[in-house]
C-alpha cells in the first residue's frame, strides 16, 4: 500500500466521522476531504431551527482530530482502477476511498418551481433566513420534518405561514393518521396553518396555486419537498447502484475494492436488522462514517443499532426509532404532557415515535434490536 492515505468525497457527518475515526487509527496517514460546499463542516439540524430563527448565525461542527479539507471544489471522475480523484481540475490519488456524498434537495417539479427555495446547505440556509427578514408570508411546500420545522420556525419569527401538503395529515403515509394528528398540532401551535390534500401547480405572481383554484399569497416559497442521493459519480465509476443509492454491507464496504460509502447515499446493511436500510438521518450518517473510516483503516467495524432521530417542532421535541422499511400496525398511547406512538410488524415492535416520553424512546430501542412485540396491545 502507497501513503496516500484516506480521500473523502463529501463533507457532511459521514464524511466528517470517516475522517476522524481513520485518523484515530492511522496517525501518520494523510486524510482529506473534498468538497463542493463553500464553509467548513457545519452541522445541518440547526439550519430549519436555531438558524432560521435567528438564535444562532453559525453551527460549526465539533472536530476533535485534524484532517486536510478542500472546499468549492467539485468531483468529476472517480477513476477505481488507478484509485484516483480528478476534482476541481486537480488529481488526488488515494488508498482508501470514502463516498459521502450525501444527497441534494429536488426542486419544485411545476412551472414557476424555480423561484421556491431550498433548504439543505448553509447558503441555502442563508438565502431563506435573508429572504424571511422582509417577509410578511410564507408557504412551505411539503410536511415532512424539514417541511415542519421550517414552517414552525418561520412563524416563530412572525411570518404568516402556510405548509402545503399531499397528505391529510404530515407525514401520514409514513408515520399514520394518529401520529400526522399530533405533528399538526404542533406546527398550528407555533402559529402555522397546515393546509393538507393539497396539491400545487405553479409558483407566481406573488402566490402558491393549488389544484383547487386556491391562490396563497407568498411573499417567501420553500420547497420541503425530499432529497436524492448523489450516487451519480459512483455509477459513472461503475459501481451499480441500488434503489438508486451504492450498496454496501455492514462495514460499508462497497463491492469495489478500496471503496466505502457512508450517510444518505448508502443503502447499507445493519448487523442488527439483518437487512440493507435507506437512512438519512444525521446520527446515523455519523455513524455509518465512523464505521466506514474504521474498516478503511483496518479494523473489523460494522454498522448495528436501530436508526433514529430528534426534530424539534416549535419548542417541542419528538424522538423517532424505526427501522424505517414500513409496519403492520401502530397504536397511540396518551402520556403526561405527550404521547407515545407504538409501530409493529408480525409481532415485533418496528419503530417507535415519542413526545416528552422518554422511557419510552428508550424502550422502544430495546424490543427493536429484539425483535420483541410492544408493550401495548396492538388490538385496540
């Protein structure tokens, strides 16, 4: 093996936990991120809240060990063969190749589309922010937890939202009618309205149109409307993708040699699932990269735990658990100040979603990894 150390695509949790745990184990190796982002590693969470709102102007990621970052330079070839990069018109060779490469927001697809923002980098954070400060209204496109918490975060500030949605309820194909209940409420208690079974057709003239005839004024537009993965340069490379995303197995290992992937563009298997999941949360993103850097150093690593995540609505937290590929039946259950929605499949609880009922989220983590049934009847 040559020294070129560890080379990094992508400068998100994964790419950031690859490069921190590789150089843990391999000290005197080089590591290097490359990056078409503008700013250092930045965490993404705080972006549709604190940031939005205006309670933090940055959110640095928390970096404990040094490593090379190249910035505003984009990827063109992978060439796996001769294990070398070409980015920004520069060739960076490399022993152990890591592809976070994360995944990009898609655009509104209906004439007018363009003018709505995104919302997944920093700048785009700062463009929405900027455009918020002299904004009366706003429509947010899409319900699900960047939708919701955008919208919360808007009205937070004074803006008179709107969030447009497909669904009756947010995120009722997912997550059920009572779990969409409870997540209305609470962006209508930050003062947003939910506007559901709506369906858009165009952005102008100072307005969202619905398929109804319906015209809601927007002086600000953000499209919440899903994410894809930046696989493209992996299946130029000649890496098949699956479910539009690079398959790898629990070590992150893809099937080419010297080549991991790690956070929203893998479609990894976890030990303890048994089964290859699709996972864009930012924990596990963290995660998957660390397991990624690890193996790429030598060491016998793997991808287990049950993925999850926090958002925050308004001021109010909800903790989700699930393994994320679907369940039979759920079942709400009331707590003190919240409430606990139990999901399972043949027997087995599968997810678990909570608000201000912790225990539960903690439970809920255990009878997953075991593959036990809830602790409620699943009947009522």
């Amino acid at each position: 093996m040559s020294n070129a150390g560890l080379l990094i695509i992508g400068s998100g949790p994964a790419g950031v936990a690859a490069a921190e745990a590789y150089r843990e184990r391999r000290a005197d190796h080089p590591v290097r991120i490359v990056t078409a982002d503008t700013r250092p590693p930045y965490q993404r969470p705080p972006l549709s809240k604190d940031f939005l709102r205006g309670e933090t102007d940055d959110a640095p990621m928390d970096i404990t060990r040094p490593f090379e970052t190249t910035l505003q330079t984009p990827v063109e070839t992978i060439d796996v063969g001769r294990r070398l990069v070409t980015a920004g018109g520069m060739r960076y060779e490399y022993d152990a190749l890591v592809l976070a490469c994360g995944a990009s927001p898609q655009p509104l697809p209906v004439p007018g589309g363009e003018k709505a923002l995104l919302l997944r980098s920093f700048d785009d954070a700062k463009r929405l922010r900027d455009a918020a400060t002299s904004a009366k209204t706003a429509v947010v496109i899409g319900a699900g937890f960047i939708g919701c918490e955008a919208a919360a975060s808007l009205a937070i500030r004074g803006i008179s939202v709107t969030l447009v949605a497909p669904e009756e309820m947010p995120q009722r194909k997912r997550l059920g009618e009572d779990a969409g209940v409870r997540l209305r409420r609470l962006v209508e208690a930050t003062g947003a309205r939910f506007a559901g079974d709506a369906r858009v057709t165009s952005v102008g003239d100072g307005a969202v149109h619905l398929e109804d005839g319906t015209a809601i004024q927007a002086d600000l537009v953000l499209a919440a409307t899903g994410v894809k993965p930046n696989a493209a340069l992996a299946e130029a490379a000649g890496i098949t993708l699956q479910n539009g995303r690079i398959p790898v197995g629990p070590d992150m290992r893809t099937a080419v040699d010297g080549v991991w992937a790690a956070g929203d563009v893998a479609f990894a298997v976890n030990a303890d699932a048994g089964r290859a999941l699709a996972v864009e949360h930012w924990g596990d993103a963290m995660d998957q990269g660390e397991v990624a850097g690890s193996a790429a150093a030598g060491e016998d690593a793997k991808w287990s735990g049950v993925p999850g995540f926090w958002t925050t609505i308004g001021d109010t937290d909800v903790k989700y658990h699930a393994w994320g590929d679907g369940y039979g039946r759920s079942r709400l259950i009331e707590r003190d100040g919240g409430f606990t929605v139990w999901y399972e499949s043949d027997g087995a609880t599968v997810g678990v979603l909570t608000c201000n009922a912790d225990d539960d989220y903690e439970t809920g983590e255990e009878l997953i990894t075991a593959g036990k049934p809830p602790p409620v009847d699943m009947s009522k």
